[in-house]
C-alpha cells in the first residue's frame, strides 16, 4: 500500500513513521509511506498557502491552488487514483470498520490542515472521505493522520507477526479486549486466574470471552448493540445486568 500525507511540518512525522510497526511494514516493503510538504506547490512568490476568509472573521484559511496542485501531481505517480483523506473535525468519526475499509485500498492520500479551515472547495472538489479521530481540538491534522497511517498500515497482510494478533484487538470483534496476563503467575499476592493456567484451552475460550464481554458491559455497553452476539452471549450479558 502506498501512503502519501501531504503536510505543512513533514518533520513531525520522522519519528513515527521511522519505528516500530510502522518501520518494519516500510522495510518489508507493505507499505510506503511518504509525507509531501504542500507548500512546495504554492505559485506564490512567498510560498504563501493560507489567506484573510471572504467575509471577515478570525484565523487563516487553506487556499485552494496548492492542495490542488500537490494533489493532481501527486496522482501521477499512482496506477491507480488513491482514496484522497481530509482530515477534520467535521469528518467521519474514525472506526476500526473504517481502518479495516482503508486497509483494502492500494494507495491513500491524507491531507492535515491547519490554521482556522480549508477553503470549501477543498472539501467538495478534491477529497473523498472526511475523517475526524474525536470530538476535541487539535493544533492540525498531522497527529490524527499518524493515529489513522498507525491503525490502517498494521491490518495489512504479514505486518503483524500473527494474524489474530489484529483479529482480536479491541474493536475488531465489536466488543473491548479480554484481560491480558504473563509471568509470573504470582506478583505481590496478585494471581493470574486458575483457568489460564488450566491448559484447557475451551474453558480458557470462554473465560475470554465471557470477560470481553463484562468489560464491554460495564465500560462500552453502546458496542453491544451492534456487535454480533451468540445466544450464550446474550444470556451471559442478561446475567451481569441482574448482579
């Protein structure tokens, strides 16, 4: 997959783009990863990419050439005409469905924007998707398109070490991840649950799942309502509401 993020500070994104999961998908040749600056595309004589709104009002607004311009020269060096992302707080809320729709694509655009707005053409005429990672404010766009490259880059095939490494995560089977333990099975008095210890691997199936569930019901109970769930599933959940 081919990954290109169109910036005003392209030097944020070194260190993430540069470790871990997302490295390793770079070096294995899963993903490319490319982070343009859209300055470069200005026309102006100070590269000049933002402007006073129409109309009066606080703050600076994106003008349309540059993004325009990076867009439509970037789009050469793809076989295949990329999903173009904008990322802003109007946006899609962003979702594991929506990470695991991206990671099917061959090639993504991510454009982050600063400064009040975007010029509304940009919106209209340019993207596909809007996406928005939460209901809250950031300085720009390159801290959610790094949070939206992370979660889509390790769903594709052979990043991770093991498939169900993903499969399993929370979100992905629409409820919150079951409790975690390693060694030592005894810390400060702390014991690890007798069932993982059990080898019984059906048992520990339902332990995990039973648990998933819990934790979905007391911290995300809105996930139950569209998550798929078997008759012992809802049964189980019918018995914590009576506790």
């Amino acid at each position: 997959m081919k990954i290109q993020v169109l910036s005003l500070f392209p030097e944020m994104f070194d260190g993430v783009f540069g470790s871990s999961i997302l490295k390793k998908a770079q070096e294995s040749g899963r993903a490319q990863l490319e982070v343009i600056n859209f300055r470069d595309y200005s026309e102006s004589k100070h590269k000049q990419v933002d402007d006073y709104p129409y109309g009066g009002g606080a703050g600076m607004v994106l003008k349309p050439e540059p993004l325009f311009a990076a867009v439509e020269a970037l789009k050469l060096e793809t076989q295949k005409p990329p999903r173009i992302l904008l990322m802003c707080p109007q946006g899609e809320r962003f979702s594991q469905k929506k990470a695991e729709e991206l990671a099917g694509e061959e090639a993504l655009m991510i454009i982050c924007g600063h400064y009040e707005g975007y010029d509304e053409r940009i919106r209209e005429h340019l993207v596909t998707d809007e996406i928005s990672i939460g209901d809250f404010v950031l300085t720009g766009g390159e801290l959610a398109a790094m949070t939206v490259v992370d979660s889509v880059v390790r769903l594709l095939p052979d990043v991770l070490g093991k498939q169900a490494s993903h499969e399993q995560d929370s979100f992905s089977t629409g409820l919150l991840e079951h409790p975690h333990y390693t060694r030592p099975a005894e810390f400060k008095g702390m014991k690890v649950p007798d069932v993982l210890l059990s080898g019984n691997h059906a048992n520990i199936e339902q332990w995990r799942r039973r648990e998933s569930l819990k934790r979905t019901f007391e911290r995300r109970p809105d996930l139950l309502e569209t998550a798929e769930l078997s008759k012992e599933d809802k049964e189980y959940i019918e018995s914590l509401k009576k506790n």
